[in-house]
C-alpha cells in the first residue's frame, strides 16, 4: 500500500511548508539535491539538451523543468499550488484591548474559521528590511517555529446557543491573542516581537508578509494508521507529487516541467498566479534558447498535455448526501479524476481517457470525483491556465475530507497513487 520512508517524506513536507515561501524554499532545496540548476529570471540562460533546471518567481512561485537529451519531443506539464487558506497579518498589527496584545489579521482564501479557534499558532513568512539600497531591500524568510499566539472561543455559558452555530466576524471574532501588555495601551509589541524573535533592527523593518499557522504536526492516524491528519494537505499533497514525479521520472524525451503557483486560493490573477503569464513565458523563454521559432513552440504548446494537481472531496461518512449518486471517491482508494461540464475542472473526454489509460498501464488506483448536481463545489487553476497557455488539461487530486480547514485529513495510500501517476506522466 503505503510507503513508510515516502510517508515520514511527506509529513515532514507538511511540516515544513508553512507558507508559500517556505513551500517554496524546501521544494527548491529538494530539487537542487536531484541535480536541478538554479536559474535567475533576471538572467540570461543558457541551457543544456540532457540537463534540469528551476526557477523562483517572486519567491512564492517555482517553474522546473528537465530538457531531454532529444528536446524536440511532446511538452508535458504538472501543476499544483503552494498556497492555502489561513490568518495574513495586517500592517500596524498591534491590537489592545484592556490589557490583552492581539494581533490584527485578515482571512486569506476560503478558510473554515471556526475550526481555528483554540489552537496554538504560529507564524511564517518573509520580512522586508531596509538596506543600503532602497530599490534592493533586504529580504528575510522567518519561521518562529513554535506557539506565539491563540484565538480563544466564547464560553458556552456566555452564549448558550453556540452549538447551534455562530457566524464569526473576522474583524472582531478572529484575532489572535498573542500577550499581555499591562497599563501600555499603545505599545506596538508585534513589531517588538519580530525584532526579538528574528534577530534584526525594529527600526528596520519596512513591511512583511506573514501566515499565521496552526503549530500541531501533521500525524498518521485510525485503527492500522491508515489516515493522515494535517494542516495543508490543500495542497502540499500536490507539490510534493508534482517534485517527486518529476525527479523520479524517466522521460528524456521532449520536455518536462513543473509549475508550483501562488494565490490559487484567491483567484489566481496575480504576477505570480496561474491565470498570469509568466507560465507561458517562461516556456517560450525555454524554447527561443533552445532555437526554436515561434511558430514550433505554438506546435509544442498545441500538442501538449497537462496536470493540474489540486485535492479533491471525499465522500463524507456522516454526509454521505453531499456526494454525487454514481462517482463516490474514497479515503485510500486512489487519485481522483475531477470532473466538471463547468470546466471548474480542466479536463475533456480524451484527457479523462489519456489518464485512465496511463493509471490502467501502470496499475494506479484512480476513481472519478464530480460534484452534485445541485451544489457547485470549487475550483482549480487548471482551467484558468489553460486560457492562457491552450494545452489539452486535466485535473486531478488526493481525495480529503475536511478541505480548508485548519487540519484535514486524507487516505496514506493516496500519495503513493497519484505520486505514482505523475511519475508515470512524466516517465512515457
């Protein structure tokens, strides 16, 4: 079933990756370990038939991909975001009420906010900090690695109808408690704390862009620890696949690449998000070293193929309604084909038949996801991208249940089937 090694891999990913850049920042570290070379955008490449390369896109972002020894052949591609919903710290974060140091946040993505409250936090990111050069600043990734801050709930005897549901205000409701900050009602302890806890200036500090994220590690568990428990699933199960496929991928033919985005969670239009350009840049860039006219990379981008990696819903056990009557993907019973005539998902009847075939080749376990006819349900970068870069898509996932909240939780068997599936992507 289930790899043990491949598993530990995977929840120290989880673990790792605690937001976009440091998603980003441990993919990069695990592809330069396979012999990847690191590519600067504002650099001019040179590239090599027969050599692997990435590059980072704003740092949240990562494009790589392997030229074949005979590059001429099929483009093939895998997706996935780095991304996920969660608390963003606002400017001037310091709030105080009588006494208590809270710290002002907004919701990004469509985060399930109750299942928030009551945990340890912590917090991640980048810090922005002043240099000799104003349009050069110095850039820091930070991670305080343990519990700095909490949302606590209501008691029950102080809202009596709190199991009947209660809508939380993010303004109000959602603020994380962070210290106590006695008679000093305008002391700016957040700033103070990120000078103390990353060792630089406060004076220094010009801007950051931080998650707040739920401290608890990722955790196998159930009867035979068939299930794993983690915050990110959505959608480091991805990442992690898109890496491992492409790395253990035999393909030298054509070329193979990755793209792990950002702000997938909140819609995608952004410099470094799927619906932009730098995908379909990025390729061309590749092609025009490699001599190629504009006229072949319209060819190659024509016939090519993708993956778009995104989680996709379980049936719910004690929900089993919710689920479509005929399509009834389960906890460890293989990857998802996500299914939509909306195209929320990407995908057509020959890409369905192009991975059934590919799973049937290989004996991956896959089973077929599609909404409800009378509920919407979500959707993915996949065709957004494909506006833009026209490739034959198709979306595909780890089924979880639980999705956006602040721990979901998914079937072990489940990674090793749609790692397997991209591996075999790009292995033909």
């Amino acid at each position: 079933m289930e790899n043990d090694t491949s598993i530990s891999e995977l929840l120290a990913f989880l673990k790792a990756g605690t937001s976009p850049y440091h998603v980003v920042q441990v993919s990069a570290a695990m592809l330069a370990q396979a012999g990847f070379r690191e590519l600067k955008q504002a650099d001019a490449w040179g590239l090599e038939a027969g050599q692997a390369y990435y590059t980072r896109v704003y740092g949240s972002t990562l494009i790589a991909f392997r030229i074949g020894n005979h590059p001429d052949g099929d483009l093939r591609l895998a997706t996935a975001h780095t991304d996920f919903p969660c608390l963003r710290v606002k400017p001037a974060a310091s709030v105080v009420t009588k006494g208590y140091g809270k710290v002002n946040v907004e919701v990004y993505g469509g985060m399930i906010r109750d299942t928030w409250l009551d945990r340890p936090l912590s917090l991640a990111g980048k810090l922005v900090l002043r240099g000799d050069d104003p349009f050069h600043p110095v850039v820091r990734l930070v991670d305080a690695k343990r519990p700095v801050m909490t949302i606590p709930q209501l008691a029950i005897h102080m809202n009596r109808d709190v199991n009947k549901g209660v809508e939380l205000n993010p303004q109000k409701d959602l603020l994380p408690l962070m210290t106590m900050t006695g008679e000093d009602a305008d002391a700016d302890f957040f700033d103070e704390f990120l000078s103390t806890e990353f060792s630089c200036a406060q004076e220094d500090i010009l801007a950051y862009e931080l998650t707040v994220y739920p401290w608890e590690e990722p955790c196998r568990l159930g009867f035979h620890n068939e299930f794993i428990s983690s915050p990110r699933l959505d959608n480091l199960t991805s990442v992690k696949a898109c890496i491992d496929g492409l790395i253990e991928g035999k393909r030298r033919e054509g070329i193979s690449m990755i793209a792990l985005f950002d702000n997938e969670e909140v819609g995608s239009t952004t410099k470094q998000g799927a619906a932009s350009l730098v995908l379909p840049q990025v390729i061309q860039r590749i092609y025009h070293v490699l001599g190629y006219g504009m006229e072949p990379i319209q060819r190659k981008i024509m016939s090519g193929f993708f993956l778009s990696l995104d989680v996709a819903h379980a049936m719910h056990p004690n929900v089993p309604e919710k689920n479509d009557l005929t399509n009834i993907p389960v906890l460890n019973g293989g990857v998802a084909l996500k299914i939509a005539c909306s195209q929320a998902y990407a995908g057509d009847a020959e890409a369905v038949g192009m991975v059934k075939s590919l799973c049937q080749k290989d004996r991956i376990p896959y089973q077929c996801f599609v909404n409800r006819s009378d509920i919407r349900g979500g959707s993915t970068l996949g065709s957004l991208l494909s506006a833009n870069l026209p490739m034959r898509a198709m979306d595909i996932g780890v089924p979880i249940l639980a999705m956006h909240s602040a721990r979901e939780t998914m079937g072990v068997g489940d990674q090793a089937a749609i790692t397997d599936l991209v591996t075999a992507f790009f292995g033909v």
